[in-house]
C-alpha cells in the first residue's frame, strides 16, 4: 500500500507537480488522495485535475474566523485518511485546531534554512544579511508559525550578484527535489514526531534537521 497524501496548496503548485511526478516516477511510494486549495482559480487544482487527483477549494474568505476555516478543513480532509498532510505553499496560518489534529503527520516546507528567517521574503532577509548559504527547511508544523522540528535542510550558497529572484528560483529547485525525499522517509516509516524531537532512521536530529548540500 502507498503511502496516503493529502496536499494543501494556495499557489502555483509547483512543489505540488514535483511530488507528482516522483510518484509517476516509481520514485515516490506515495499516493496524493485529495489536493485543497483556500483559493480558486489557481495552477496548482489545474495540474491535480491534469493528474485525475480529487480536488477541493475552501475559500478562507467565506468563514468568519481561522478556526471555523480550518474546521471546515479538516472535515474535507479527514474522509481521506491521510498518513502525511503536506502543505506545498499553503499560504494561510494554521489554528491550533487544525495543528493539533494533525499533529505528527502535519509538514511544511519552508524556504530558508530555519531557525533563520521565518515569515515572508526569505530570500531578500538573506541576501540583506550577507548570508553566504540559503536554502529551504522541511519541518513537522507546530503552534509556532514556521517553527516546527525540521526534518531536513537543503542548502544553497548564495552568489555575490544573486537577487531575490535568481536565488529563489536555485532554492525552489531544491525545494523540488527535497520534498519527494523526505515524503519517501515518510512513506518508509522513517520519520516520526517525538517528544525530543524529529526521529530519522530511529536517531532524534539536531535543530537544522538532515542537511543535504547539492552542488548547483
Ligand atoms: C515555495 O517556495 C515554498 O517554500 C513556500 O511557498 C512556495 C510554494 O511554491 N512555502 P509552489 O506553490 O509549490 O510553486
């Protein structure tokens, strides 16, 4: 049996396409059960109905509070069963309803190499700061905004004529290969949640999670 997806996306679905395409691949022994979006309209339901993958819209917009939104939510998710709910560019802060439920099985990428640069405009606090490395973080999702135990970390190196745009464009093709990765761990049995921490192959890992350094 694969390993049972649901992905939540907001966005162009980029990382979305990348998780499909390792499964397509025989990579990935996983399988995306439902994709929601809280926006209509957008890439990312294209390429999950390009797929033949159910897909659900909740806009955020139509309840009153984070809460009854993410209770809504859950309610579409869970008739799925999802071991692993993946959040590929989920542009909205969880409740901690929502965090709570999922605990354990609840991941976000996220692109900077946490704990540096939670929030927005990663790429641009990077460079500002004189970083030499960048990258992206895939970490189990807490109460705390972008704070979760990371799992894993790939790392970039910034160059000395890098923008925001160049440099996000090397991480997010990191980001790509990084989550189909770290799914595969998932799907394996090898990463878990702890009370210590995040357990790979049975080994509770350091605050930056595995580090993979690619060669651009
Ligand atoms: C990614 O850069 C991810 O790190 C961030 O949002 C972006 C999503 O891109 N959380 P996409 O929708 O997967 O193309």
């Amino acid at each position: 049996m694969s390993h049972r997806l649901v992905v939540l996306i907001s966005g162009s679905g980029t990382n979305l396409q990348a998780i499909l395409d390792a499964i397509q691949d025989g990579q990935l022994n996983a399988s995306v059960a439902l994709v929601l979006s809280n926006k209509a309209g957008v890439a990312g339901l294209d390429r999950a109905h390009a797929a033949g993958i159910p897909t659900a819209v909740i806009e955020h917009k139509r309840f009153p509070d984070r809460e009854q939104f993410d209770r809504a939510m859950i309610e579409a998710i869970d008739p799925y069963d999802p071991e692993t709910v993946v959040l590929a560019g989920f542009m909205r802060i969880l409740s901690d309803v929502f965090v709570h439920h999922y605990r354990g099985k609840l991941i976000n990428i996220h692109p900077s190499l946490l704990p540096r640069y939670p929030g927005l405009h990663t790429h641009q606090r990077a460079i500002d700061a004189g970083d030499t490395q960048h990258g992206c973080s895939i970490h189990f999702v807490t109460e705390e905004l972008d704070g979760g135990p990371v799992i894993a970390q790939a790392v970039v190196p910034i160059r000395s004529n890098d923008t925001a745009e160049t440099l996000s464009k090397r991480v997010q093709l990191r980001e790509h290969a990084l989550y189909p990765l770290v799914l595969n761990w998932r799907a394996a049995g090898h990463v878990e949640l702890h009370q210590d921490g995040v357990k790979l192959h049975g080994e509770t890992l350091g605050i930056q999670g595995h580090q993979l350094e690619w060669q651009d």
